[in-house]
C-alpha cells in the first residue's frame, strides 16, 4: 500500500503492525515475543524478496552497498 506521504509498505507486513495494533486485545499478538516472531518472519520474506530482485543479482542498478569506511569513534 502506498501513502500519502509516498512510502509503501508491503501488505504482509501492514498486516502484522496492524494486528500488533489493534484496538481489542482479544485481535493482537498474545506475546510480545509472538509479534516479534512474526515481524522477523515477514521481514525475511521481504529481504529474499528483494535480494531475488534481477537488480540486485546483476547490478544494473543502484543498489544498496556497505559502507566503503569505518565509523570514527
């Protein structure tokens, strides 16, 4: 879905933040760590989902890179 503000955000995971959300208790996560468990799972579909990406696997195309330096302490 896409916002005014013009992020997007996969359904899987507007799914998972509005059940952690919800108004009764009785329709959110029974645990913390239950919502935890289900944000890490969606949150690795979402990353196979864009390494798998043809950009990502020929680079034709800007690609997040690590950092070429160090952080200075």
């Amino acid at each position: 879905m896409t916002y005014a503000s013009g992020l997007s955000f996969p359904l899987a995971l507007e799914a998972v933040v509005a059940r952690g959300l919800a108004t009764r208790p009785a329709e959110r996560y029974a645990t913390a760590g239950e919502f935890v468990r289900r944000l890490a799972h969606v949150a690795a579909q979402i990353a196979d989902d864009f390494l798998s990406h043809e950009t990502v696997k020929t680079g034709a195309g800007p690609v997040l890179q690590p950092p070429t330096t160090r952080p200075q302490r």
